[in-house]
C-alpha cells in the first residue's frame, strides 16, 4: 500500500476510514454515523445541523 493513512495512529484505513476521511476532506462537517454515513444531528434531527459535537448550539 502506498496511499498514506490519516488514521492518528497510522494503521491502514478501513473502509469506514476512507469514508468518514473523505468527507471531511469534501468540507463536510455535520454528523457521521458508527457507519461514516452522513447523519441526522442527533439533537435537532436535521441532516444540515452544523452543531459541532455535544457542545454548542443547533442552527
Ligand atoms: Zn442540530
């Protein structure tokens, strides 16, 4: 394998790595599942929440 991990501890990407990897790197920053899919916030149950983690507020 050649493609680099961006995995913090530097094991090879799972398929879910890559997943959840490649949207961050799309500039998606809402929620993402056990499953690196797109997610409802968990709060407001809307797929566009931008609410970063358990702090701070839905929009
Ligand atoms: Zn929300």
């Amino acid at each position: 394998m050649s493609k680099k991990s961006r995995r913090w501890d530097g094991e090879p990407e799972t398929e879910k790595d890559r997943k959840f990897f490649d949207l961050r790197e799309f500039g998606y920053k809402g929620w993402i599942d056990e499953d690196s899919n797109k997610a409802a916030c968990p709060f407001c149950h809307q797929m566009d929440c931008s609410r970063q983690g358990f702090a701070g507020k839905c929009t």
